[in-house]
C-alpha cells in the first residue's frame, strides 16, 4: 500500500512536496509501516496534509494522527565537490 500511495502522490503532482526535507519509511517490530518526515514548519505539513489525506484514503492507507514534534536541530549532509 505504501508503494501504491507514493505512486499515486507522484501522478498527483507530489514527488518532492513542498516544505519535505526529509522522508523515511521503515516497517516497525510489528510489520506495520512507520513514517518519519521533517518538514519546514507545520504549516507546510499541514497544507500538504491537504493533499495527502484523499490520496492515501484512495489507496486504501488509513492515516494515523500525526505526531508533531519541534526540532531542536536538523543537520544535512553535503555532498562534496571534487
């Protein structure tokens, strides 16, 4: 269902959402799928949320509520340049 959902994100129009920085999908100790995204700010979740919600409904993904939490740091890799 995952799979079929980023799919269906991407024919929408949602490959890299704005405000994403950063998304990984992991299957948990109960072979559920969890989800860890940092976003740019809530709001920016909130508006693609918008989006998501029918998308992950029509592929029959049913969302938890998401849990929230501020970041006290983000740090990214840079690529070097040779």
């Amino acid at each position: 269902m995952y799979d079929k959902a980023w799919e269906d994100l991407r024919s929408e129009g949602f490959s890299n959402p704005k405000g994403l920085l950063s998304h990984v999908a992991y299957v948990n100790a109960d072979g559920a799928m969890d989800v860890v995204d940092v976003w740019e700010s809530a709001d920016a979740f909130a508006e693609f949320g918008k989006a998501l919600g029918p998308i992950m409904q029509k592929s029959g993904v049913n969302l938890p509520e998401p849990k929230i939490i501020p970041a006290h740091n983000f740090y990214q890799v840079q690529a070097e340049l040779a």
